[in-house]
C-alpha cells in the first residue's frame, strides 16, 4: 500500500471515530447530528444509528475493504399483552432502507459507505376490542321447589285455593279445608300457622283469598263468614268487615281479594256479581258490577289483581278477563269458552299480575296457568 494511501486511510478511519464519539457510545451520527438516545432504544433521531451494544434484533455488519459498505438493519417488534379481559396487540416495526454513497481515498480507488437506517415505519395494528357482559336471566316458568302434601300437620293442606308474597319474600297460603293460614319463607321453610274453624276473629270458614299490603299486613277472604280479616305480619288479628247481603260493604261468598298500591282493597263478590273497593281500614269506597255477560257484568267473579298503575283485573263465569281502571270504569276484556286455544278458558277461577305488567290466569277446567301480556 503506497503512503498515500496508507495516509487517506487513517485520515477516514479517524474522521469515522469522531463521528461515532459525536452520537454517543456505539452509535454512528451519518450526518453529524445530535446525539442519540442509549443503544438499544428504537427512538434514535433518523440521522443515528445503532453500531454497538445492539439487541438481539438488531444486527450490524461493518466490512472495510477498497470498497467499504456499512449497512445497518435495525428490525424491533414488541408485543404488549393485553388486559385479561381486553384482546389488544401492538406492533412497532422499524425498517428503512437508505443508501448514501461517498468517496475517499486516491484516484484509483473507491471507498462506498452505506446505512440503511434514515427512514423510521411504526405499524400499530390494534384488533377490535369487544367487550361483553353476559347476564343469565331466568326463564319464567323453570321449576324452583315444591312443598306440602295432605294432611293437617305443619306444612301440610287440604285443598289450598289461595297464595299470595310480601314484600320479603314470605308466602301466604289460604289453606281452605283446613280452616288457616300458614306461613313459610321463600323455601318453602315452615314459619307459622293460624286460623280454626268458626266466626271469631282470627277464625276462619273456608277461606279462599290471601293478599298482603306494603307494609305486609295480611287480607283474608273468609268465604263461608262472609267478611274480610285484616292481619299484621305476625298474625295479629287487626279488624274485620263485612257480613251477609247485598248491600254496600256486605258480601255473599267473597271469594278473591287484592290490593294496590295505595293500600286500597277490592273484593270479589262473588254471588252478588260486583267488585267493591275499600280503603286499609275497611271503609267502604265503591263498587260495579252486575249480573251478566257484558262488558262490566260479571257471572260469579271469583279472582281479583292489580297491577302498578292501579289497574284492576277480574276473571269470572263468563271465561274471561276484564280489565277496569282503579274507579271501575271498563277498559278492556279477552277471552272465551274453549278447551285448547289460547285465549280461551273453561272455568278460570283465580288472576295475578307480576311487576312487568303480565297477567297469569288459572284455567281450572283446562288444568293450566296461561300468561298474557297485558293489552
């Protein structure tokens, strides 16, 4: 090698050296800027690159000859997982291509650097993320528990014709041959019992219709006494009305009793055709209703509900239900005499609603419960 040439080596080899000092420790400034950030960081500014002390990814080639190419790749992929609940990947993906070419050394001979790092590509590519919260609604109707049979022991009944809940889930049975009413909790757990035969209070002669109020006091249609019994939440008798007749406030077989949200009680009159409407205390209010088929004629009703918006419900003889708002003025009715069809009936005894709105009707003749969203 001639001392030119010796001499133009050195001088490139020392003017590369201070290129390197110019961006930091192992890394190259190919056009004299800034220093960069430490090696191993993908955030260099696009006019460093990475010669030394590289991540795994990274891969340098420097090759010095009469022709010299430094060529620099930089390739960095990072994967960030996602929250357990999120599916999310983020890809950074960094690589640039560039050649710079320059020459140095004597007339016959070419030295060519070149870097492939000046251009920066970031790929984020994010999947849809979903999000989906899944609530598992019972099916109206799926079988829960069952309790009792027949005898008169605790938890036992003799032809039960009336239910009803409160407001913590206790239920109310109107164990009608037995003459009481017993008490059990959601399960179905035996709480309490009262009632006997006769006409005292707290005595019972075939009752049918249960219902409570909001503040858990219990109505009984006591049939065969011809009144209804008011009870607190622990069986405490609390007042009694009614008597045989036809007259305001006296009934001939009360058979179903309800309440709304006002603490109002309406009962059906059975044998005197007519619903009559009380307030808490027993005080007669109104009534309607009158022997027959039309609309707001009645033929032996025998179950009253109410809904929240204070509608009353009946269900009659006439194998139908009428619907009435809380004065007693008619607003609808559906229903016919039948064996199968939906909609129809064959001696539909008792009704109830639920806070939804739907009614539920028991088809006695037909053995079964038919629910209808209310018209």
């Amino acid at each position: 090698m001639t001392g030119t040439l010796r001499a133009r080596r050195e001088k490139w080899k020392r003017s590369f050296s201070a290129k390197l000092s110019e961006c930091g420790d192992g890394i190259v400034d190919i056009d004299g800027g800034e220093e960069c950030e430490p090696p191993g960081s993908v955030a260099c500014d696009d006019r460093c690159q990475l010669v030394n002390g590289s991540p795994p990814t990274t891969t340098t080639t420097v090759t010095f000859a009469t022709t010299t190419s430094v060529n620099f790749t930089t390739t960095t992929t990072t994967t960030m997982a996602p929250p357990p609940t999120t599916s999310s990947t983020t890809t950074t993906t960094t690589t640039t291509p560039l050649t710079t070419t320059s020459t140095t050394g004597p007339p016959t001979t070419s030295t060519s650097s070149t870097s492939s790092t000046t251009s920066s590509t970031t790929t984020t590519t994010t999947p849809s993320t979903s999000s989906t919260t899944s609530t598992t609604v019972p099916i109206c109707g799926t079988f829960v528990t069952t309790w009792g049979s027949s005898g008169t022991g605790d938890g036992q009944f003799n032809a039960p014709l009336g239910v009803a809940t409160d407001g913590n889930g206790n239920v109310y049975v109107a164990d009608t041959n037995n003459n009481r009413i017993q008490k059990f909790d959601a399960s179905g757990t035996f709480l309490t019992t009262w009632g006997s035969y006769g006409s005292g209070n707290g005595q019972f002669s075939n009752p049918i219709g249960v219902a409570t109020d909001g503040s858990g006091n219990v109505y009984v249609a006591d049939f065969g006494n011809n009144r209804i019994q008011k009870f607190d939440t622990s069986d405490n008798f609390l007042t009694a009305w009614g008597s045989l007749g036809s007259g305001n406030g006296q009934f001939i077989y009360p058979s179903g009793v309800a309440v709304d949200g006002s603490g109002n009680v309406y009962v059906a009159d059975r044998d005197n055709n007519r619903i009559q409407k009380f307030d808490a205390s027993g005080t007669f209010l109104t009534t309607w209703g009158s022997a027959g088929s039309g609309n707001g004629q009645f033929s032996n009703p025998t179950g009253v509900a109410t809904d929240g918006s204070g509608n009353v419900y009946v269900v009659d003889g006439n194998n139908r239900i009428q619907k009435f708002d809380a004065n007693g003025a008619f607003l609808t009715t559906w229903g016919s005499f039948g064996y199968s069809g939906n909609g129809q009936f064959n001696g539909s005894f008792c009704v109830a609603t639920d806070g939804n709105g739907n009614v539920y009707v028991a088809d006695e003749g037909n053995s079964r419960i038919q629910k209808f969203a209310c018209p």
